[in-house]
C-alpha cells in the first residue's frame, strides 16, 4: 500500500524542492519504489533540477474530458516523476482558474501509470496554507507532512502556521527538515552560519516539531541537472539528505 508524505514550507524560496527531489533520489538509492509528484504548480522547478526541458508550448490542455489516459512518468536517476511542467513549456505560465489548478492537482495524484505501485509517494507542493493545500489534504487524507525551512525568523514564523493548520486539520506532521542550515566548508568540514540564529521560541521545534535534519548548503544543490546526492554523494548535504530520507522511511514505515 503506498504512502503519501508531502513536503510543504510556510514561504517561498526556502528550497522545499530542492529537499524534495533530493531525498526522492536518497530513497531510490536505497532501495524504496517512489513516485514524485511537483504539484508545485505554480512554479514547477522539478523538472529542472534533473534535467528534463519542454521547449514546446502547451496550445490547448484538456483536463475535463471522459476516458483520459493516465499521466506517464518519466523517470530520472531512477525516479519516477510527473510534474505541472510537463504541460507547460519552461516560459509559459500557468494562468488557470482554481477549479482548474484542482483538476490538474487530482490528474497529478489520483491518475498515474507508474512504473510499479510507489511504496512512497513523495508530493512537492507549492508555499502558504491555501486553497491548493486544503484540496490535497482532502484528495489523500492519509497524507503526512514535512515542512521545510530556513534558519530564518520569517520563515520559521510562516511555517508555525503551517503547522497550526495541519494539526487543526488533525493532519499527520512526520517532522520538519531546516534546508540551508550553514556552509560546511569542503575541506575541514568546518560549517558557517548564513543567517542570523532564530530564537528557540520562534522556532518551529518550539512547537514539537521533530527535528529530522539540518542541510547544510552545497553550492550546487538545486542549480545542476541532477540531485546532489547523486552528483556528489560524499559532500555533507548528501550525506544529510540520505539521513533525513531514512527517517523519514522509517517513520511511514
């Protein structure tokens, strides 16, 4: 039976897809049939980060015709992905009314031919707590939730409400992962603060958020056409990342 776990973050531009996709490629290494889902629709960057480019715009998308065929995926680095993306061409906008966006979001999650039968399947959605959100957690009730955060005020302040919501909603909250925690220098090991400290009381751990990892910033992650743990699986931030995609397996189970 597969699981659902979804990574969401208070705010914009704390690197939620890149912690996506790179703890998509951990467990795949490890052994774990996945799925990935970029319902990040808005700004679909997965596609991106494995290197997988549409030129093509989009003319017409038909979302609410009868006895469409199941979406294919199409597998990078031994993860198998479907993404807003692959509609789209990179430039073109997605200019859809909410009715729409909530068909293409259930088209993503409930109607794809994978491979095999996932045993996780890993949604990247996009920031905030709105409408998209709310239509996911009700089309995979069973869905449980990492949040992803910079060492930031701002971010961790966006992200408790997140959190008041899921547990409102009596979602299940796996733990939160703190992305671009330092730079760990490539040579000592030695890592370097980038942000201020956020007070422990503003943090989400002040909210009995389990901690299950600190990514240390890698000056690739995120901007090459492939995850880091697989360009570069000894740097500190793979190493992390694998940590944190084996917790988050043994927590789903």
């Amino acid at each position: 039976m597969t699981a659902t776990v979804v990574f969401a973050s208070g705010k914009g531009g704390v690197g939620k897809s890149t912690v996506a996709v790179n703890v998509a490629a951990a467990l795949a290494r490890e052994g774990v049939r996945i799925g990935l889902v970029d319902a990040d629709v808005y700004g679909p960057d997965i596609p991106a980060m494995v290197g997988l480019t549409r030129r093509t715009p989009a003319r017409s998308v038909t979302l609410w015709q009868r006895d469409l065929p199941p979406l294919e995926p199409v597998e990078r680095f031994g993860i198998p992905i479907v993404s807003a993306q692959f509609l789209l061409s990179e430039e073109q906008a997605l200019d859809w009314s909410a009715p729409l966006v909530a068909l293409l979001l259930r088209r993503l999650v409930t109607d794809v031919a994978w491979p095999v039968e996932p045993d996780l399947l890993l949604v990247d959605v996009p920031p905030g707590t709105g409408d998209l959100q709310q239509d996911l957690l009700g089309l995979v009730p069973d869905a449980q939730v990492v949040l992803v955060v910079t060492p930031q005020h701002a971010a961790h302040l966006d992200c408790r409400k997140m959190v008041s919501m899921l547990r409102r909603r009596k979602t299940a909250l796996l733990g939160g992962v703190e992305n671009m925690s330092g730079y760990a220098c490539p040579s000592c090991g030695h890592q370097t603060p980038l942000f201020p400290p956020v007070a422990a009381e503003h943090a989400i751990w002040a909210e009995d958020v389990e901690r299950l990892g600190a990514i240390p910033f890698h000056p690739t992650t995120g901007h090459v056409h492939a995850p880091v743990v697989v360009t570069d699986p000894d740097a500190a931030a793979s190493r992390e990342f694998t940590t944190v995609a084996r917790r988050i397996a043994e927590r789903v189970g």
